[in-house]
C-alpha cells in the first residue's frame, strides 16, 4: 500500500518535471521576469479640467446651473469646464451655445427661482425626448444634456460616487455570479 | 564588407509575424523583424489602469511615455494589434474551409480543417487559451485553460438564449487564466484593450518573440517603415526597403526569404506599392472584413440591483453560430458577442429621456443593467468591395494613401437584417429592455485583399502564404483569408504563421532558396 503510493508520488515528481522541461526547452523563459512587481496603483482623486478659456464667467455661472437642473451634481463636477473644453474646438457647439445662452437671457433665467428655471427647461426636455429637435433652444438643450452627461458620470463624483463603479481592482479569481432565484 | 543576407526577413510583429519570428528562431533560422513603430513596453506604456477623471479632457491617452499612438488601423509599434486586441481565440470550423462548395458564392479554402488543427493546437499549447470543451462541430475545442466563470448577465442571455434553442457559451480567449509560461493569470482589471500591462493576455513580444531573444536568431529592426521590396532578373525578391519613423532616412535589409506580415491592409497596400504578385490582377481584390451589428438594452433582473465588479476581461460568453444549419436566404452566417466594454464609460448616460434628479436615478438603476449585444456577419465578397492605393493622395513619410473601398452586397444586407432581427428576440427573451438598435452594418476584423487558393488565375498566394508569383515572397495576415467566417480570426492567423514557419524551416533545410 504505501509503497504503491511512494511509486505513485514519484511518477507525479518525474511527470512535474518533464513538464516543466518542455515547456522550458519550447520556450526559455527569461527569469529575469518583473511581472511579480506588478504594482497596482488604485484611480487617484482625478485632476481638475482646464481653465475654462471660451464661455465669460457669467455664462459659465449659467452653463453650471442648467447642467445641474439637468443632471443634478453636475455643478459640484464643474460641468462648465467640460462644455468649455469641448465647445472650445468645435464651431458648431459654440454657436448652440451662444444662441441657447441669449435664448435663456432673453427669458431672465439667472433671475428665476428654481420652480421658474425647471418649468423653462422642462418643455426643452419633453420635446428633445420625443426627437424633436428644431429650434435654438431645443438644439440647445439637447447638448447641454449630452456634455453635462458626459462630464459628470466621466467625473469621480459621477462615476465612482454616484454610480458606484467598482471595477479597475486586482482579483485572484473572477467570482462566480450567484443570480437570487428565489 | 557584404550586408548580412537573413535567411528570413519578416514584416511586422505582430501575431503573425511574432508567431512567425518565435517559430523560425527556434528551429535556429535566422530572422530580422522590420517593424514600423518602437518598442513598447508592456508593463509601463500603457495606461491600462487609468480612469477618465485622471486626466484633465477626461479622455484617457493610450500611450503614456511619449510613445507614438497606437491605432487599430496602422498600428506601430512593437506587437502590433497583438498589444490592443480582445483575444477572442476560435479554432474555424470545418464548414469555414468550404464556403464555395456549402454556398456556391465566395471561394473555398486550398486546404481544410484536418490541415489547420495540428496548428492550432500547437498555438492553443504555447500561448495559453481558455475556454470550454463544448463539444460543437462549428467550434472545434482545442487545448484549454479554465475558463473565466460567466457574468450575471451572460447568464441571464445564456437562459433567454435556451428558451429559442440557441446555445451560448464560455468565450475562449487568449488570456492566461492560470499563471503559465512565467506570465501571471489575468487580474481581471477590464480594460484589455487598452493593452495589458501583466501580459496575461497574449502578444506576441511577450508570447512568442521575447523569450526567444536569448537564442539571438532574432534581430529587431526597429521604427522602420517599410516601402519597398526590389526583386532580382530571376523574378525573386532580395531585400525590404524602409524609412527610419523619426529620422527619415532610408535603409535596405537583405533576406533569402521575404514575408510580408504588416497586417491585411497594408500587406495589400505594400504588394500594390511594389509592383509584386499581381499577374492575377487580384491584389485588393475580395476585401471583405467583418462587419457588425449591435443592439444596446438593460438587462431587466440586474435594473437597481447592486453594482458589482463584473467588467472581466470584457466579454466572458458568446453565442456561436447556428444559422448555418438552418434554412435561410442567404449564405454563410453569423455569431455573437456579449458586452466587450467595460463600465468606465456611461456613453449612452445621455440618450436616456427625462432631467432631474428622475434622470439621475434612471442612470443608476440601469447601470449595473446596461449590456451590449454584438453580432458578427461574415462579408462575402463582391467586386465593389476593395483595397486601392490613392493615386494622388500621400501619408508623412510619402507613401500612396491606402483606400479601402466597402459595399454591403445583398448578401451581407441580408445577414445584417437577420441578425440584428434575432439579437433582438434573444435579449428579449432574456428580459431585456430594448435601448437601442444599430441600423448600419460596421466593419470590423479586416480580411481578404490577396487570397489564398490553387488557382494562380484567380488567387495571390498558396495555403503557405506563398505568392503565386514570387517563389521567395510570402504573406501572412487576413489577406489571404478566401472566406472571412463569422469568427474572430486570429487565432486562425496564427495556426497559419506556425505551419509557414514549419514549410519554411523545410525549404531552407532543402537549401530550395
């Protein structure tokens, strides 16, 4: 009996080991290998956007209250610097905006209460949704939602706080799904 | 003194030509790899681990270290599209090698499944492939880590799935799911192709080229585009000419042997540029990549369910063909795969209707829900379909602009239609809710261009890659695929590469060149 299970230990030993010739005469692995020292470095804070350098302030004031109507956070991310940054290099965006932001002033949106502003932009959002996209304003809106999206869930507030992204980790095993059947 | 004369002088490094170069080298042939582009280094260029709100525009740069992008297009660097591929692994089935004879559109292959499995078992055995032994005739198993178990999601397809009769399986894939070959088991981190800084997926520097260094039958020849490849009075060609990426300057390497494997589009492109293998006058001819459908939804059981880490290593399942076997109204098929992004991207945030905060908990609850349905038809060719060089048009190093010309036939429309119809009823059946359904067909994995066959009248190359014309010129990559399959086809690109090395290693021992 134990004999027959030393035999068999040792045939696993020399198995082990002609394996691992093989392997090493089909390819000589280099041992100097630094795959081990793989450091993984967990997403820092996240870094400010540019300055804006396009939008006045002002407009900027109302860029971030709109985005924040739209998607609320979105002021606290600084959704204004994002428009900014994409408006800056693309005329078209520059001229939506130019035309929603007159659009907005002409109806004394900063002055408005929040009931006011919502029930201004509300309409803009009904219309947008139903894919009807024909005036300034609708135009208008429809950017300003997809860049105050864009910049918040691309923002940390966004992404990991909000929607609680949890992946980019280190794991020695992809953990079986257990769906809850019952 | 004389140039050096290799015995072979291979261009590019990525799969092909990183499996090519490994395989030769080890046989003791002595090979130079031209490759357009630097070195990368896997472990630090790459910003595999980077988030959107790390850098200021939010968009997070391929590259770190100054290095040149990558593109999926004309990808430089060392490794190719090796260093950014998903590394979706098939074997092709038997029925891929005989399309003509299934279909009677399209080409059949020179040779067959039999010819190819050895191969693809010797590449299954060195780089490491994952996956499920599932037992279908379309998909043959091969030699296989573990697979990554399923995600939630693929689950829940997985039994929409069974309720149409349709079968979806464990995606195989060229990542090491087990330390091996002293490259560590995938971490899981899903961001794959951005480039995977541990190499557990597979390149072909850190799969195959580098650990051959040491044998010093492989020389690198760095940043060296190549332009040009003379050939002599005997019809045989002799050396690659190149320009220098950074300084410009020019350069000649000499080599009994030449193999194109720049990848498909510029393969076609060189041959077009140099004048070689055309006197069938089908160089650019039969292009037909992959294109793809697609069909956005939430996955109604996962909507305001707790988000997990589930991104993987992308996609964990896919739906094999079926269409194949059954009555339909057009030839060859089609195959699907499941949610290949990762969760660093909420892109589709802003299509959702509505503001507020209403808006803000649609996003959420539909975040860990969001799933992406990617089907992938097989293009058939047709004489619209095309690779040409820009007769006036020039790149920054002076070489012609390359254009590839694309028409969807009635074929493929109609793939594309059924696809897509069927995608639809499988997520539906899942419980999904429909977000968005793509309604143009896209291309994606490129192949055909100079293809393979017996006929030189009517092919570029042999089952070897050899060109018709050129007994010393070969190439290797999805040109000389005859039928593209529905399956992602490196894998087949690589069997490929070990069986020319192994003709080649045959041909220089024989002393044929």
């Amino acid at each position: 009996m134990a004999d027959e299970v030393m035999v068999d230990q040792e045939k696993r030993e020399t198995l082990k080991i002609i394996g691992t010739i093989g392997v090493q005469c089909a390819f000589p692995f280099a041992g100097d290998e630094l795959w081990g020292q793989h450091v993984h470095v967990p997403p820092g804070k996240g870094v400010g956007l540019p300055k804006p350098t396009h939008f006045a302030e002002k407009d900027l004031a109302t860029l971030n209250r709109v985005a924040d109507l739209i998607v609320p956070g979105a002021a606290a991310a600084d959704v204004a610097a994002y428009m900014d940054l994409v408006a800056k290099r693309n005329p078209e965006h520059q001229k939506t905006f130019r035309e929603g932001l007159e659009w907005l002033e002409a109806r004394g949106f900063s002055k408005m209460n929040e009931a006011e502003q919502v029930g201004l932009l509300r309409p803009l959002c009904e219309a947008v949704d139903k894919g009807e996209i024909k005036s300034a304003e609708q135009r208008f809106f429809r950017a300003a939602k997809s860049m105050a999206a864009d910049g918040f869930f691309t923002s940390r507030e966004g992404l990991v706080n909000t929607l609680g992204y949890q992946g980019n980790q280190v794991l020695s095993e992809f953990p079986e799904c257990v769906i809850d059947e019952h | 003194m004389a140039a050096k004369i290799y015995d072979v002088v291979i261009v590019g490094s990525g799969a092909c030509g990183g499996t090519l170069a490994a395989h030769l080298a080890r046989a003791g042939v002595e090979v130079c790899v031209v490759e357009g582009g630097p070195k990368i280094e896997t472990r630090t260029d790459f910003n595999t681990h980077g988030m959107p709100f790390e850098f200021p525009n939010r968009v997070i740069p391929k590259m770190r270290n100054n290095k040149p992008g990558f593109d999926t297009e004309r990808t430089r660097g060392l490794g190719g599209k090796s260093m950014l591929w998903n590394a979706v692994a098939w074997r092709f089935g038997p029925r891929d090698f005989e399309g003509y004879t299934r279909d009677g559109v399209g080409y059949d292959w020179p040779i067959g499944y039999g010819d190819l499995a050895p191969w693809y078992e010797v590449i299954e055995r060195e780089v490491g492939v994952c996956g499920n032994l599932d037992g279908l005739e379309d998909l043959p198993d091969g030699i296989f880590l573990p697979p990554a178990p399923m995600k939630c999601s693929d689950i829940l397809i997985q039994r929409g799935a069974a309720k149409l009769g349709r079968k979806v399986i464990h995606v195989r894939k060229a990542t090491l799911t087990r330390a091996k070959f002293g490259r560590p088991a995938c971490h899981y981190c899903g961001n794959c192709m951005a480039g995977c800084d541990v190499a557990a997926k597979y390149n072909s520097w850190d799969g195959h080229m580098r650990p051959l260094m040491k044998t010093g039958k492989i020389t690198l020849q760095l940043d060296s585009i190549v332009y040009d490849v003379p050939k002599n009075a005997e019809n045989k060609v002799t050396a690659v000419r190149f320009i220098n990426r950074v300084t410009k300057a020019e350069g000649e390497i000499k080599g009994k042997v030449i193999v194109l494997a720049a990848a498909c589009v510029q393969n076609v492109a060189l041959l077009l540029q140099a004048g070689l293998a055309n006197s069938s006058g089908r160089v650019g001819k039969d292009f037909m990549p992959h294109f793809t459908g697609g069909v956005e939804a939430f996955l109604k059981p996962l909507i305001g369910k707790p988000v997990t880490n589930d991104e993987g290593f992308l996609d964990h399942a896919y739906l094999p063909s079926f269409m194949h076997k059954e009555k339909r109204d057009y030839a060859r098929s089609w195959g699907a795969q499941f949610n290949y992004q990762n969760r660093r991207s909420v892109g589709w945030a802003r299509t959702l209707p509505g503001m507020g905060a209403d808006f803000v908990k649609a996003v959420k609850d539909r975040y860990p829900a969001y799933f992406v349905f990617s089907p992938y038809g097989e293009k058939t060719p047709d004489e619209r379909s095309y690779i040409a060089l820009d007769p006036e048009k020039k790149d920054k190093y002076g070489l012609p602009e390359v254009k590839k010309n694309l028409y969807w036939n009635e074929n493929d429309r109609k793939i594309f239609a059924d696809m897509q119809r069927q995608s639809v009823a499988i997520l539906e059946a899942a419980g999904a809710e429909i977000h968005q359904v793509y309604k143009e067909p896209k291309p994606n994995h490129e192949i055909g261009g100079s293809i393979m066959g017996k006929d030189p009248r009517k092919s570029v190359v042999d089952s070897f890659g050899r060109t018709h014309d050129h007994t010393n010129l070969y190439t290797l990559g999805g040109n000389i695929l005859p039928s593209a399959s529905e399956k992602n086809p490196t894998h087949t690109f690589m069997a490929l590469s070990a069986r020319t090395a192994a003709h080649l290693v045959e041909r220089l021992r024989k002393g044929e060149v």
